[in-house]
C-alpha cells in the first residue's frame, strides 16, 4: 500500500505541473477573470534554497518559450510557513487544460518535468483551494503588485452569509474606498474548502502600515466602525488575519516589464 508521505508528494508533482503550465494572472488584468486558483506548499527544512532555485529555472524555460499565462508567488509571514501560488482565470472550463502535454510548451516538455520533479522533492505537502471574487465587494483590479498584502479569512455561520455581504457592501466598502487603499480583493471558496469562507486580501507596502490605525477605521470612523464590528462579530464562526510578501524573483510575470523568468519587477 502506498504511504501516506508518497502519497502526498505524488499528489504535489500533479499539482504543481498543472499550475505552473497553464496560470491566469497574477491580478485580474480584466474583470471576467474571476476565478482565483491558489496552491500552498509547505517546502522540506533545508530545501528551501534548492526549491527557489528550481522554481526560476522553471519560470525560465517558461520565458525562453515565450508562454503567456503568468501567475505569482506568495509566501507567508505569518502562521504556518508556506508558500502560494496563485492564478487567475475567466472560467473553470480553462481548468480542463492543466495538464503536462499544452502544444505550446511542447518542445520543453522534457525540461519542464525534470525541474517539475526537483520541485516536488522539496514539497512536503501542498493543498489547493478555488475560490471566485465577488466584484460587488472588491475594488477594481490595481496595474500595480502590491509588496504584501493582509489577508483575513473568515468563516461565516452558513445561514448569514446574505446578511453578512450586504453589511461589507453597504458600510465596508464605502469606507475602504475613502481610505486610499489600492488593493481590495474579497473572494468567496467554491472548491478545497468550506462554503461559507470568505478570504479578503488588502494590499500594504511594509509592516509599518499595520502600526497605528487603520484607514479603513479612520474613514469610517472609530465609533462606527464598533457598531459594524458588533453586526458582524455574531455572523462569524472564527477569524484569522496572516500576512503574505510578493516574491517577484519567484513569479512569472511576462505581463510586467523586465518579467519572465526573473518574475518582473515593479
């Protein structure tokens, strides 16, 4: 029978050379790619080294190619280390492509799957989710990668999920426009996780921007801001804010200028 760690590792290698073959945007180049892929790997003590190494040499066959379909990679500061690859896509449909033998990448099959390989010796474990933005809720897409973003998962009592969207679009959303903050991105679970999960992603620069208030709290003002915290504190079951930083050396970006194989620049 095989074991549970082979098992896990062969399920990574499938994975990971679906994703990496055929990714969407790192950010929604267009409203209609609203469907959010993102793969977490956590990477063996002592590899993390070899995986980075692996994963550009990876990006660089991809730009040697000339593929299109870029994607970004992520990895946390917060909570369990991991790393996140995250793509997005107009339609599910686009997710019947992910395989190893695309026709656009037919002359570097063999180079792929051998960099592939290397990659999956580093990766303890991976774990997928698919998720869709809500439009009504996010801000338009930012031409801009932010440097980190602060990312707040909540799971909702299924029941309230209607009442809870409707109190961020009417008092929310209104004061993180005010505030200045260019990236907002709220995406509801369809796949790889509860239902009534909600995932919200704010773009910031450095820690510092956590030091002292909050725009959003200073939009919509502190006492306000309480009285929305006590409508929406008894919808939720648990909440859970990590922070994650770009890593644009690991990304494929052939949508940014100088992007490809060393992930773009910003």
């Amino acid at each position: 029978m095989m074991s549970s760690k082979i098992f896990r590792q062969r399920c990574a290698f499938a994975a990971l050379v679906s994703v990496l073959l055929l990714a969407g945007a790192a950010q929604l180049p267009a409203q209609e790619r609203n469907f959010r892929s993102t793969t977490f790997y956590k990477i063996n003590p002592g590899r993390v080294g070899d995986f980075q190494a692996a994963v550009k040499e990876y990006n660089a066959v991809l730009a040697k190619a000339n593929y299109d379909k870029p994607y970004s990679m992520w990895v946390s500061q917060t909570g369990d280390r991991e790393y996140a690859l995250v793509s997005y896509h107009a339609k599910l449909a686009e997710l019947d492509m992910l395989r190893a033998d695309d026709p656009k990448l037919k002359n570097q099959q063999a180079d792929l799957t051998r960099i592939a390989g290397r990659i999956n010796q580093c990766a303890q474990e991976s774990r997928r989710s698919l998720a869709e933005v809500d439009k009504d809720l996010s801000l338009p897409p930012s031409k801009e990668m932010p440097k980190m973003v602060s990312v707040l998962r909540i799971h909702l009592h299924p029941d309230k999920v209607d009442e809870y969207l409707a109190l961020v679009k009417s008092e929310l959303l209104p004061a993180i426009k005010k505030s200045g903050v260019k990236s907002y991105t709220v995406v509801r679970t369809r796949y790889g996780g509860p239902r009534a999960e909600l995932i919200s992603a704010a773009g910031m620069d450095s820690w510092a921007d956590l030091d002292g208030t909050s725009p959003i709290v200073k939009a919509m003002g502190a006492d306000a801001y309480q009285k929305y915290l006590n409508k929406i504190r008894p919808l939720m079951q648990d909440a859970e804010y990590n922070v994650f930083r770009y890593q644009p050396e690991l990304s494929f970006r052939p949508d940014m200028p100088g992007g490809g194989s060393t992930g773009g620049s910003r």
